[in-house]
C-alpha cells in the first residue's frame, strides 16, 4: 500500500495562501536545507498529486527548469485533481471520477509513496477521508498578516508529531502523522 504525504509552507501567523504569502515566502536555493529535506521526502515517492491550481502553477514553472530537484519533480507522474481540466501536460493525467476515491485507489495500487503538494479544499477532504499518512509543514520565519490557513473548515482531527527538522533559513519543519 502507497503512503499519501503532503508537503506545505506555512508563515508563523499559520497562513498557507494569499497574496502576501508566497511574496514573502523564502527562495529556495542551491545548498538550502529545504531542498535537501525534499530530497528526503522523495526518496521512494511514485508521483504526485496535485489539485488544479498547484498543477497549473507547477507546470507553468517546472518543466522550465533543470538539475536536481526540477529533473525529480519532472520525472514524476502526476495526478491531478479537477473538475474543470480537459487537457494535461507535464506528465500528468486528471484523477478519473471522484478525487478523493481515486487517490483511495492510487494509494491501493502499489508500494512506494505519492507526495502531494498544495492545500485548499483538496487537502482537506483527503485528511477527512483518513487517506493522508504524514504531514510535513515547513512553518518560515516571516508574518504573512493574511491569507487562508492550512487546514480551514476542517473537523476536529487529532495530529501526533514524528520530527522536527530546524533549517539554516531559521524555518522549521513539523512532521506529522494522523491519529487513528
């Protein structure tokens, strides 16, 4: 059985999205820690799973870059959760009938693991649906002042902690598994 492991940004005001967000969001570099801990994470993953807007922002970003971390991310299969995508590029295919049961299925089919990146209503219903394993949130050192926080709207659903990695940036990433 495939784990399901989701990545995200937080700011230290616990906002994932708006528009102040990703303007102050920290780079990632050659030599940061982050890329180093993603490296890590993808160590034995088989895809990933995206919701439509991180797939459109990914893909208009990913396949323009080389070397490390973008070959990995390229490399990788992806499946998309819309409603509204017809067509696909960036080695992705758009997650057939019900996201949440395909991501049951995808989890059904093999070994290794999918890594999914992004938050919103997506996130949200996987966590309800019990089918995420780990939870990996790289909270960074600024204050975003607004946005949307990670997992807004969601049920009361108890979290254990599994690590804690301090990055040389002055983030910090919590890693989580849910309590079953």
């Amino acid at each position: 059985m495939r784990r399901l492991i989701e990545f995200d940004h937080l700011s230290i005001d616990g906002m994932a999205s708006g528009d102040a967000f990703w303007g102050a969001q920290l780079t990632l570099a050659p030599g940061d820690d982050h890329l180093e801990y993603q490296f890590r994470l993808l160590a034995d993953v088989v895809g990933l799973v995206l919701g439509r807007e991180t797939y459109e922002g990914f893909a208009a970003t990913w396949p323009t870059r080389s070397g490390g971390l973008a070959d990995t991310l390229n490399a990788l299969p992806k499946h998309v959760a819309s409603t509204t995508l017809t067509e696909t590029t960036w080695n992705a295919q758009v997650l057939d009938g019900d996201a949440v049961e395909a991501v049951a299925r995808l989890k059904e089919s093999g070994d290794g693991a999918l890594l999914k990146y992004g938050n919103g209503p997506f996130s949200r219903a996987l966590v309800e649906a019990g089918l995420l394993d780990e939870l990996h949130v790289s909270i960074s050192p600024f204050v975003a002042g607004s946005g949307e926080s990670l997992l807004s709207g969601i049920g009361t659903t108890g979290m254990q902690l599994t690590g804690v990695t301090e990055m040389r940036s002055g983030a910090v990433v919590l890693a989580f598994a849910p309590r079953r």
